[in-house]
C-alpha cells in the first residue's frame, strides 16, 4: 500500500500535462485528486498494532529492489508531505500562463513523491536517487517566476545543490567501498566497520552533501535568494518541508549507522552555528520573505542541534522541533507573500488585514516559544536535554538558542510592531484572501497542537522510541535481506 | 502612665518648645547685635513681633495652598515636638523615634514649599528649589550621623539613647565616645536651620529673601513662629544624641542654648555660600567625618 | 471547582465581556464591575490559607499545578485593585474622548483584563513549570497595553519585550537546570535536593534568576526598557502598569530566591571572601536601582517618564528590603508593593487627568492648575507623599521598616542609599507638583475644568486607601505577615498602628494623630488669629523690581535644580544607553557580517571548505 505514496504523485506528475491537454477539469483535479489518495493511504496505514513494517518494490528482494521502511516517523512525514503539498498547492497566480502553471503543479508532485521516497527509503542508493529527483523538482521551482532575478537564484541552488550531490555520492560510494551494502538495516549490522576515521569522513560527506537541502550551516547560501524570488508556496514547501526530509535522511543515518559521539558533537556544532548565523542574519533582512528565510535557516540549525541530542530524547525534541517548524514557516510564508516586499511597506498592513495579523503575531509567538503554545515545549525538550547533556558545547548551545531566541523576538516583533503601525492607509494590501487561509489552517494546527498536547505528546515518545530503536529496524528489515541472513557481506 | 497625663504632655511639649524657641530667637538677635556691637531688642521682642505681623490689615494671599502651606508649616512642627522628650516629658517619642522624627520634620518644609509654589512668584521658586537642593546636601552627612547614633546605642528609641547616655555619665555622651559624628552633626544642623553661610535660599538682596517674597502679615508670623520651633526642635535633638539630654530642666535649658550659640555666632561671621558650593561643601568635609565615625563606631 | 478556579475562571471570562463591555458609551460604565467581582471573591478567600487549584495535569513527564498562599494572595490584592481603578477611570469621559480620538477600547480593556488574567495564573504557580508559564504570559499580556498608544510607544514596547525575552529567557534556563539538577520542578521534590547542589551550581541559578525576574523589575543594569513602555502608554494601562506589573518580578523573587534558594544559601555563597556575599551584590543592585533612576526622574520634563522612573527607584526599595529578609526589612519590602501600586496608581491617574484636560505632560508647559483642578491637585498631592515616604502616608510606613532593618542589621552604606533615593524623590516630586498645579495659571489654561468624576472617583478612592492604610498599617500588615510565613520569612510583632520592637517601634495611630492635630493648631493659629486674608490676582505679586505679565514664562523645570545639577549634572552620561547602544551594534555588525556570507559570490567554495576541514577533523587523531 505505502508505494502508492510515492507512485500516486509521481504518475500524476507524469500524467498531468497530458491530462491538461484532454480536459482543463481533470487537468485541474489530478493533483490534489492524488495528493488525498496519499493521505487516505497514510491514515489507513496508521495502526500501531502493525507497525513498523518493511517492504521490497516490484518483487524484487533487496539488495536489487527497493526497500521501504514503514514506521510511525515515516508515516508522519509522508502524511506531512501530501497534506503540505495539498495546502500549498501551486495557485493560479492569474498571469494567465497556463501552461506554467501545469508545470509549476507538475513539478510540485514530482517534489511531493520524491520527498515521500526519501521519508520511506531503507536503502541509500535509493534515497540518493529520490533526494536527486527532488533537487530537479526543486530546481525548476525555483525557477518558476521567470525573472532574471529568478534564474540567478536558481542558478546558485543548482552549483550548490549538484556539488552537494557530488560530495554525498562520494560519502555512499565510501560507504559501499567498505562494506559493500548500501541497505540500511544490513549497515546497521555492519556499523562497527565504519567507526574508523573512513566511516566518519563518509558521514560528513553525506551531511554536508545533504546538508545542503537541509539549509545545514555553511552550505545554505542559496536559502535566502531562493525563497525571496519564488512564489511564497515554494518557499514555503522547501523551507517547512524538503528541508526537513533531508534531516530525516541524516538522522536515520545517525541512528541505524553511525552512533558515535564526535558525530553527535559535529552535528551540534554546525547546528550551533546555523542558529545564530540565521537569526542574525534575519535581524538584519530588510524584507519580509528574506527575513522569514534567515529565521529559517536558524530553525533548521535548532532542528541539527535537537537531533544531535542522544537517545530518545533527542529524536523527541528533534520531531517536535521540525514537526513545529514544518508547520509555522509556510503559514508565515504565505502572509509574507500577502504582504510581500520589502519591511518598509509593510506599516499598517495588519490594521488592513486583521486576519492575517493575527495569525502572524500566532506564528510569531509560537516561534519564540510562548507557553504554552507548541513552539515552547520544542524549545524547553531541548534545553533539557542540552542541560541533561552538559559539556561545553551543551552549554554552548543552551546559551546560543535562549539567545537566539531574544534576536527571534526582537525582529519578529519589530515588524509585527510596523504592521500594526498607523502607517499610511492609501495602499491597500492586495486583496488576495487565499493566502490567508491557507495560512489560517496552519494556525488552527498550532491551536490544535496546544489543546491536544498531551495525546500527541504520547504519540511523539512512542514515534521517538520506534525511530530510535536501530535492532527493531533491523529486525523488521531482516528477513527480505537474503545476505543479511547469510549473515556475512557480498 | 494614664492617658490624661499622656494628652497633657502632648498640649504642653509645644508650648514649652514655643516659649523656649522665642527666647532662642532673642538670642540670636543678642548674640548679633553683640557682635556687631549694637544694643540689641529687648526681652519680649520676639513675641511683639509675632503679634504684629498677626495684627497687620494687609493679609496678602494666593490662594488655599498658601494658607495651608503655613497651616502645615507650623502643625509640622507642633507634631514635631511631641517626638521629642523633654525632662521629665517623654510624649510620643517611644511611638515614633529617630527615624519617624527626621522625617515629621520634613513635613513643614513641604508645606513652606507648597505655600511658597502657589504664590508664583519666580523669587519664590527659586528660593524652594535651592532649599530643596540644600535639604539634599545637609541630610546626607546627617543621615550618616544619625545611622552612627542609632547603632552606637543600637536602638532608635530616643528616650532610651537618654537613658543610656544618663546611666553612664559624661563618659558616654554621644559628642564623647562619638566626636567626629558630633562634629558632623553641627555641621548639619547649622545647614538645617538655613543659617549663614547656609542661608542661600533666602538670600535678601539677590532673589528678594526667596521663600519669604511674597509672605507677609500672619503668613510671615507663621513662618516666625516655625522658625522658634525649628531653632528648638535642632537644639534639642543634637543634646538628644550627643550630650546626654537633659538630667533636669536647669541642664536642659543650658545644653540647648549653648548649642544654638555655636551655629549663631558661627553664622555671623561668615559671608553667604552659593548653591553649588554649599553642596560640594556639605559633601565633602562632613560626609567624610561622619563615615569615619561611623565606620569607628561600627 | 475550587475557589481558586473560580477565581481563575471569572478573569478568563472576563476576557470576552470586557472587550464586549468596551464596545458601547452606556456599556462601558459596567467595565469595573468585574474586577469588582474578583476583588470581592479574593477578599471572600483568606490570604492565611493555601488555595489549591482543582486543575493539574501531566504533560511532558511535568506535573503543572496551580495554588494560591498568602504570597500570591499579597499580590493579587493590588493587581485586581489597580485593575478595577484602571477601569472606574476609562469607563467614563475618558473611555469616550479616547474611542473619539481613534483609539480601540475593545483593545484596551481586553489587554487589561488578558494582563489580570495572566497575573493571577503567575501568582497561583505551584511549580517551576507553572511559574514559567505564568511569567511568561505576564510579560506577553504587557505588551498590547504599552503599544496601544501609537508612535514612540511602538518603540518603547518593542524595546519591552526584548528586554523581558532575554529576562524570560534566563529564567527558563534556570528552570531546565532546576530540573536537570535536581530532577523535579516540583518545589517539594526539588528544595529537597538544592541544598545539597554545589556552590557554582545555586550561583548560577541565583544569577539567572535574580537577573531573569530583574528585568521585570527594571533593576539595573536592564532598566532602560522600562520609563517609556510604562510612560508612553495611554492613561489607565500606564496607571495599571506601573502600579503592578513589574511587581511580579519581586513575587517570583520572593518565591524562588527566598523561599526555594533561601537567604541563608544566598549568604553562604561568597563573592569576594570576607567581604562581599551574593546577598548583598542583590542588595547593592537594589541599591543602585534606587538611586540612578530616581536622579533620572529628577531629570525628567515628561510628567508621565518622570513617575515612570520613579516607579524603577521604588522597585529598589522593595528588593532591598526583601533580601535583608528579617523581619522587619521583609516586612517593609512586601508592603512597599501595596503602598507604592496606591501611590502610584493615584500618581499617574492624577497626571493624565491632568493631560486629559491640558493635552499635555510637559512639565514646561502647564503650572497653577490648583485653581482649576483641585481635586486633582489634591490626589496628586498625598500621592506625592506618599511616593516620597513622608508621615502620615502609608509610603512612609513600609520605608520606615526598610530603613529600620538596615539600621538593625548595621548597612550604614545601604542605609545612606536609601535615604538618597528618598531625598531626590523629595526634590524630583516636587519639581512635579510645582511645574503642574503651583505658579502662575497660563493663559490656555484659563478655561480649564476639573476632570470628571469617572476620573477623580477613582483617584479620590485610592487616596482614601493610602491614607487609611497609612495611619493603619497593621490592616495590610496583617496580609503581608501571611505573605512573609509563606516563604518562610519572621514576622515583626504587628499591631494596627504599626509594630513594636525592643529597639525602636512605630505607631502611626499616635503618629498621625499628633500630625493631625498640630495642622489642627496650626489652622486654628493660622484662621483663628490676625487679620482677615485677601485673596489677590497671581499676577498681583512682588517681583524685586520687575513686573510679572502673562506672557513671562519662569517655568524652569529644564533645569529646576540648577545648584544640584553643578554637582550631579555630570554624572548623567547616560553609561547605560551606550552599553546598550555598543550592544546593539555588536549585533548589527555580526548580522552584517553574517548577510555578507549569504551573499557572497562563491557559495560553492564553502562546501568544499567545509568537507576539507571535516576530512582533516575526521582524519585527525
């Protein structure tokens, strides 16, 4: 059943230009047609009694066929991806080109299958071939506006992204070199053979080859201009959502194949330093979308730290940190792109649109973790677990997010303070009333999140444990990995 | 000791302070005229005085405030003089004591500023605001001294620091076992009762005597009448801490007069400070005394 | 459902009908109404008992419960009193004047009641988590409150929640390593195993903590924030404002300092051996807090900036007051609260009653409203008293107590400070009263009328509180020994005119009777005596040889102390507002430096410097 997560959107992405051609209607219903298909799949999925389970694509038993891993974690992120998706749903921005926006709503399915590959894959071959199917996607994306401005941006995404690529293939290729698997479960046996300074230096491959869609720091610089010069949905896909696949990827990894400290340490240094170099650099943005994309790259940079941390509590944090993300940056995104433009702008715009203040003051102090909206549980998870850690670089990190955190404030509620301003009243926001809403099923999330916060604290500890228990992926994997059984490697 | 005895000491400490104060102010104007060898007024000058001023047809005011300010000028100090005990009186001293005394007498000084505000005049103003500014320069180093006192006899209770101070004789006065502290205390006190080279805000021939510009008939008697208690009220704390009080009326009324004297004589000597250095003055030389007192009494 | 639930439960509901009541002129009346309720439901519940919350949940592995002691009780007495005085005074004229002129009642009185609400969650905390909670909503809630003017007070908020983020931010790291340490943010659990935490351990948590609930209260060095985003705020939320909020800062000092850490621990823990223990860096940060921002005050030509600093200095008072922590200092800190948020609250509704009618706070620009405004005039003169702690107010009561303990406990230094404070308050107060009701009446303001009674009741009330509860104390005496048993702190020996001491007592029954009684001399003296008085024209006065008109300004409150500021004058270098401004540059020139990487030219050389040096650290022994 689960292939059909990532084959529904695919095919779809596939058919919908043909489709288009045949009937504007069907053209119009496939998409979202097979993005709730995906979620019906995923609801039906989800019973506790039966999971984990593991299954191989087409017939074909591993090493040669594709492994899908099916945990309660997999599942969230695949529910997320097409309930995403669905509500970010490329929209016709009325420049009356058609057939880009086919193409805009092509390649955002194409995105939502790979991404749903990269939260399912058990093996790295494949989520190497699914994260490169979701970088194309992203690729034109992020093209889509057509301006020069547009282009360069996009331009920059790609050396970064393919030479990221590069770097990670050569991380599998060290990886394969040494013990000849790439399966997940099977590398999980055989991690003792990476502990060496090989298997540390195919980690950071990896990292920083993933990295790079992660808005991991120093490999992030495209973050900014990308998400300034797409339309607010993309932005709003990548930052809330391919971001944090390509984190999901680096933290099975560090689970199931790589469990050493030093790692650990990397992990929360470079997050450390992401969290701070964004939130400085968003104190500074001078317009709204920039700013979002800063705080951004600073989030990602807690989400490193919160899955930096060992253990149980570590995959906690680190799911309700990127769960709490995944949910706020696009609706953000979407006010920006209501009000869009530059800070200066931006006076009185709440006064016009009440709604929409709202919920930006909503996002806003979620963000910076006002108990008890969900954002502050994400931060206090992490701040014990920091404590609990101690060591110069816990302390390091427990000082930079409470930090960050006064920076977060200071920017966000400097422009909420200009949105509310008497500004004058002759330019009137435009008037699109979409945005808004869609932005306003991401507030009622985060409401929802507070009022049942303990029933979805009891799901994220058991999602944490079953994530964190590498035997019981083993176990689950085991038995369709016929050279695992055999015990020895190829 | 009965309520009825309590209610007649309370009418008859102010009264006494009255009568004492008038003579305190006749020898003021004795020791100036001594010095600058005139004859001087006689005994019932003072009193004259006052009844004059009462008596003048022209009763100038400005308004509510400025009758109240005198109300508050002379109630103050009336209240004032209950807290502090007098051979063989003791009032309300053990109710209130040191602390709530310094600060009763604050109450007069507000209600003179209050009456002199409404009487908009600049002179006046200006007058309150260099009284003001001279109140905060002469209270730091007093406020120094009275922490020392309280804690040398550790206690705030002024009719006990008496008591102590009798039980053990001279040796235990407070100008004894204290002196530097003593010594800073005259200084405050002479700021305090505005006399020269303190006397900056009145300053006749520069703001037209300040505070008093626009004060005349009773207003002017009123501030007369204060002006006893405030003489009085200074006297009799300084004896308080530093010399034992008073074992009887005979040594009582010595003590407080030859303790007027010294600011008296002192204050005709000397020309008239400006506001600036009057403050850098008191805080200065008698701050510096009274924290090494304190600090050697501690 | 508890008392205290339903405590908590009416400031909830009161939410929604406060904005409804905001919405119409007739409506608007009833706006006090529920604070009435709740004062009469906190008066009903008795501060000696502990109330306990029917609501408590296990969330996070953390179990959140709610209580209120006669320390929270203390503190809620004021925040709802303020309230209801906040609403008596917008529910009339100037509720009217201020929805005309454009601004949003609905705002207003919901961000009021949010602020009461949030206050009486933070002040039934009954544990760490809840505290944090509460402190955090708190300082929320005081942010519409304070932007709701407009303009420079944007700003000032926006400067607010920065300041109160990094003090909430402090804190929560306190609480997390409360948590990590002793593994319990229940204050059974936890106080169990403090003391048995290392010296830099509790250190530490005192520095966060002091430092974190210090924000809230402005003491220095975070003091900047917090004159304009009271001042600048509109009439009842900055009277609202100043009188309580800040407050909470000393209530979760009391609680976590005093009755978690507890003031011997803080007494033991030594910063400079032999000479300095961290009880007494808090009393000399409380001591610094009275006197740099009253001299501020005193600098001041804004009739609002001029309270709201002095609010900062008063804050001082209480702090010190409360680390002495004997009797009688604990004592004098706590009630300190009470006495100030009356005087306060009169002080600041007086002043914009005052703007209410001259549309103006600059001290430059008003003077001889006494003839115009008498009642205000009056209500801003016994809160000037009391502000500045002089007899027969209560302001006089609970400093007397501060200034007592520190003669007992031999602080003359600290002793000295507070006397500081008060004199420059003296000064600074008067400068207030003189530059707005005394001297000459300008001729704009000729037709001026007294505020109306929706405006004067409330201050006319309070005045009546300070008062009475200066004369007798031993009435909030009486709560404030509940507040003291429940951190664990002595209580003086009581009574209803003051308390008794072996080493100097106070009664301000006698007290106040004797000073009533000789005004009562003195007016019999004054009335009785003399002449009969002529009241004359303000302009019909003596001036030295030069005649006075209308058009001679002689309002110098630009420089009201001229000989004192010779000497003081540069001391103002304003130290703080560069440390603040140097702080803020530092960021500014870090995010610079950081939105120069995110454009720089070549991105992709950073990658691979990034694998290299992960290569080289990998590789590396």
């Amino acid at each position: 059943m689960m292939a059909y997560a990532v084959a529904l959107p695919l095919v779809a992405a596939f058919l919908l230009p043909v489709l288009h051609n045949a009937s504007r209607w069907l053209g119009i219903l496939v998409g979202p047609a097979a993005l709730v298909a995906v979620l019906l799949v995923v609801f039906q999925s989800w019973q506790p009694a039966v999971l984990p389970f593991a299954m191989d694509l087409g017939g074909f038993a591993p090493p040669w066929g594709i492994t899908f891993y099916v945990d309660a974690l997999a599942l969230l992120f695949c529910g997320a991806v097409a309930l995403m998706t669905l509500l970010l749903w490329p929209r016709d921005e009325g420049d009356g080109d058609a057939d880009a926006l086919v193409r805009r709503r092509s390649l955002t399915l194409l995105l939502a299958a790979a991404a749903a590959g990269l939260a399912l894959s058990g093996d790295l071959f494949n989520i190497y071939v699914f994260y490169e199917l979701a970088a194309v996607a992203s690729y034109g994306l992020a093209a889509e506006r057509g301006t020069p401005a547009a282009y360069a941006a996009a331009f920059r995404y790609l050396m970064l992204s393919a030479l990221g690529s590069v770097i990670a293939l050569a991380g599998i290729a060290i990886i394969y070199f040494e013990t000849g698997t790439l399966n997940l479960a099977h590398l999980s046996l055989l991690a003792g053979e990476l502990q060496g300074p090989t298997g540390m230096a195919a980690f950071l491959c990896l990292l920083v080859g993933f990295g790079v869609k992660a808005e991991l720091f120093p490999v992030n610089a495209w973050v900014p201009e990308v998400y300034g010069v797409t339309t607010r949905r993309t932005a709003g896909l990548l930052a809330g959502l391919v971001s944090k696949l390509a984190v999901l990827v680096l933290v099975r990894l560090l689970v199931l194949v790589f469990p050493q400290e030093g790692l650990r340490d990397a992990l929360l240094l470079l997050g450390v330093l992401g969290l701070i170099g964004g939130e400085l650099a968003a104190w500074k943005a001078r317009d709204m979308t920039r700013m979002l994309a800063f705080s951004s790259i600073g989030q990602l940079g807690l989400v490193f730290v919160a899955f930096s941390l060992p253990g149980t509590a570590g995959l906690v944090a680190g799911i309700v940190v990127a769960v709490h993300h995944m949910v706020l940056k696009p609706g953000l995104f979407l006010l920006a792109g209501q009000w869009g433009g530059g800070l200066r702008g931006l006076a009185g715009a709440a006064r016009r649109a009440p709604l929409a203040g709202l919920l930006f003051v909503l996002f806003a102090l979620s963000l910076v973790g006002l108990p008890p909206l969900p954002g502050f549980w994400a931060k206090f998870l992490v701040l014990t677990g920091l404590a609990g850690q101690g060591g110069g670089l816990g302390w390091l990190a427990m000082v930079a997010i409470l930090v960050a955190t006064v920076l977060e404030v200071s920017y966000l509620f400097r422009l909420a303070g200009r949105l509310y301003s008497r500004g004058d009243d002759e330019v009137p926001a435009a008037a699109t009333g979409g945005g808004t809403v869609t932005a306003g099923v991401f507030g009622a999330l985060v409401v929802a999140a507070v009022v049942f916060a303990p029933a979805l604290w009891d799901e994220v500890q058991d999602m944490g444990a079953g994530a964190g228990d590498a035997a019981l992926y083993v176990r689950t994997v085991g038995p369709m990995v016929p050279t695992m059984i055999s015990g020895g490697a190829p | 000791m009965s309520i009825t005895e309590l209610l007649l000491e309370l009418v008859l400490m102010p009264i006494v302070a009255f009568v004492i104060g008038l003579f305190m102010v006749l020898m003021m104007r004795r020791i100036g005229a001594r010095l600058q060898r005139r004859v001087g007024p006689p005994v019932f000058q003072p009193l004259y005085d006052i009844v004059k001023l009462y008596g003048k047809r022209t009763q100038v005011s400005h308004g509510l405030m400025h009758d109240i300010g005198i109300v508050m000028a002379v109630g103050g100090y009336v209240a004032a003089e209950t807290l502090l005990p007098m051979p063989g009186m003791n009032g309300i001293a053990e109710k209130g004591g040191l602390i709530a005394l310094l600060y009763v007498i604050m109450i007069p000084s507000l209600g003179l500023a209050l009456g002199v505000g409404q009487c908009a005049n600049p002179n006046g103003s200006i007058g309150i605001s260099r009284a003001l500014t001279a109140m905060l320069a002469y209270d730091i180093p007093f406020v120094i001294v009275i922490f020392g006192v309280a804690w040398h006899f550790g206690t705030t209770n002024l009719v006990e620091i008496i008591a102590l101070q009798q039980a053990g004789g001279i040796a235990t006065w407070g100008a004894v076992e204290m002196p530097l502290l003593a010594i800073a205390g005259l200084f405050g006190m002479q700021a305090m009762l505005g006399k020269q080279p303190f006397e900056i805000y009145v300053a006749p021939a520069e703001i037209a005597t300040g505070p008093m510009v626009e004060m005349g008939g009773k207003y002017l008697g009123g501030l007369f009448v204060m002006q006893c208690f405030q003489l009085y009220t200074a006297a009799v704390l300084y004896v308080t801490l530093f010399l034992g009080g008073g074992e009887n009326w005979l040594f009582f009324l010595i003590k407080i007069f030859a303790v007027v004297a010294i600011p008296m004589s002192i204050a005709f000597l000397f020309p008239r400070y400006r506001t600036e250095d009057l403050v850098g003055l008191l805080w200065k030389w008698p701050v510096m005394a009274a924290l090494i007192g304190v600090a050697l009494v501690m | 459902m508890t008392h205290l639930d339903l405590l908590l439960l009416v400031a909830l509901i009161n939410l929604p009908v406060a904005w409804w009541l905001a919405g119409g002129a007739t409506r608007r009346r009833l706006l006090a109404l529920p604070y009435g309720l709740m004062l009469g439901m906190l008066l009903y519940m008795d501060p000696g008992a502990t109330w306990d919350s029917g609501l408590s949940w296990v969330f996070l592995g953390q179990s959140l419960s709610w209580r209120l002691d006669g320390l929270g009780w203390f503190f809620a007495l004021p925040t709802i009193g303020a309230a209801l005085a906040a609403a008596a005074y917008s529910s009339g004229e100037w509720g009217e004047d201020f929805a005309g002129a454009g601004g949003s009642m609905g705002w207003l009185q919901l961000a009021l009641a949010a602020n009461v609400f949030a206050m009486l969650v933070l002040l039934a905390a009954g544990d760490l988590l809840t505290l944090f909670i509460g402190w955090e909503l708190v300082s929320w809630a005081g942010l519409p409150l304070m932007v709701l003017a407009g303009g420079a007070a944007v700003g000032a908020g926006i400067r607010y929640i920065t300041y109160a983020m990094g003090g909430g931010m402090a804190v929560l790291l306190g609480v997390v390593l409360v948590y990590v340490w002793t593994g319990s943010l229940v204050p059974a659990d936890f106080m169990a195993v403090l003391p048995t935490l290392a010296s830099w351990q509790v250190g530490l948590l005192v520095a966060l903590f002091f430092g974190g609930f210090g924000v809230k209260m402005a003491l220095l060095p975070f003091h900047l924030w917090q004159a304009p985003a009271y001042g600048l705020s509109v009439g009842p939320a900055a009277a609202f404002l100043g009188a309580i909020s800040s407050r909470m800062g000393l209530f979760a000092m009391a609680l976590v300092l005093v009755k978690f850490i507890t003031l011997e621990r803080l007494v033991d823990l030594t910063v400079i051996p032999g000479l300095l223990d961290s009880r007494d860096v808090l009393a000399w940060v409380a001591a610094f807090t009275i006197i740099l921002p009253t001299y501020t005050a005193l600098k001041q030509n804004d009739a609002r900036l001029l309270l709201a600093w002095h609010g900062i200095g008063q804050g001082g008072y209480m702090v010190l007051g409360l680390v002495m922590g004997d009797a009688m200092g604990s004592a004098g800190g706590l009630l300190h609260v009470f006495n100030y948020a009356t005087n306060q609250a009169v002080l600041l509704l007086a002043v914009f009653a005052v703007m209410h009618r001259t549309g103006t706070a600059d001290l430059n620009r008003m003077g001889g409203l006494i003839v115009r405004m008498p009642l205000s005039f009056l209500a801003l003169l016994i809160g000037i008293i009391g502000l500045a702690g002089l007899p027969p107010m209560n302001g006089f009561v609970s400093k007397w107590l501060v200034y007592r303990s520190l003669v007992l406990e031999g602080e003359p230094l600290l002793f000295l400070a507070a006397i500081i404070g008060t004199l420059g308050t003296i000064l600074s107060v008067y400068k207030l009263i003189h530059n707005i009701f005394l001297g000459q009446l300008r001729v704009e303001h000729e037709d001026i009328r007294e505020a109306p009674w929706s405006m004067t009741g409330p201050m006319l009330v309070l005045c009546a509180v300070i008062v009475v509860t200066g004369t007798m104390p031993g009435l909030v005496l009486g709560v404030v020994a509940d507040a003291q048993q429940a951190i664990g702190l002595a209580v003086p020996d009581y009574h209803l005119g003051g308390v008794t001491s072996p080493a100097g007592g106070l009664d301000m029954l006698w007290l106040n009777g004797v000073i009533m009684a000789g005004f009562a001399v003195g007016a019999v003296l004054f009335y009785g005596f003399g002449g009969r008085t002529k009241r004359v024209h303000q302009l019909d006065n003596y001036a030295g040889g030069h005649f006075l008109t209308a058009d001679v300004r002689y309002q110098y409150s630009d420089n009201f102390y001229p000989g004192l500021m010779h000497h003081i004058g540069g001391w103002y270098r304003g130290s703080f507002q560069w440390l603040e401004g140097a702080l803020i540059s530092v960021v500014d020139l870090l995010a610079t430096a950081l939105r120069g990487f995110y454009h720089q030219a070549q991105p992709a050389a950073w990658v691979l410097f990034t694998i290299t040096l992960g290569f080289a650290w990998a590789v590396l022994p």
